[in-house]
C-alpha cells in the first residue's frame, strides 16, 4: 500500500537570493529551509541556510518571507482551501502540527 505524503514550499525571491520554506505532512520529517545566492549560484546547487556566513542574510530572508506570508493570510479567499496554506506555510508551527 502508497501511504500519500504531502509537502508544499513556498519561497521569497530578492534581485540575489531565493529563500524557500518546505513542509510536509509527514510529522517525522522536519521542515527544511533553503537560501541561495541566485546572482552566483544560479543552479541553486549550494545551500546556504545553516551556513554561518549567510546568518544576517537568512534572518533578513525569513522576515521577508513572513511578511508576504502575513500578506498572504490576510488575502486568502476562503474556498479552495486556500486560507489553510497560511498555517502550512508558517514557519512558527512544527511539521506534526502544520497538517492539522
């Protein structure tokens, strides 16, 4: 029997850095941050999250991120589902209470 996992990303994008935010459903796989400096890795081969140097560049990309996230509660239509990707996406929630 497929046992269907669910994961979803959502991301912030700036001139030079892509930050992205996974989630999945699955409460034994914590979320994943990513951050790429796009103007000089532009195959995203290198992630810079948890990287020492990139500290002041991952806090401003998180920030930024949850501003278009609180953007997005705020728009969300409440059909399709869409105000439940305002929880999902919500860097403050663990993984196992995300799904929910």
């Amino acid at each position: 029997m497929v046992q269907k996992r669910e994961a979803g990303h959502l991301s912030c994008l700036t001139p030079q850095h892509k930050y992205t935010y996974w989630w999945y459903s699955e409460g034994s796989i914590e979320p994943v941050e990513e951050l790429f400096d796009t103007k000089n890795d532009p195959h995203e081969m290198t992630n810079l999250a948890g990287k020492t140097n990139s500290e002041a560049v991952l806090s401003d990309m998180r920030k930024r991120y949850d501003q278009e996230l609180a953007k997005w509660k705020s728009q969300a239509v409440d059909y399709n589902d869409y105000q439940r990707y305002g929880t999902l996406f919500s860097r403050a929630l663990p993984s196992s209470d995300a799904s929910k």
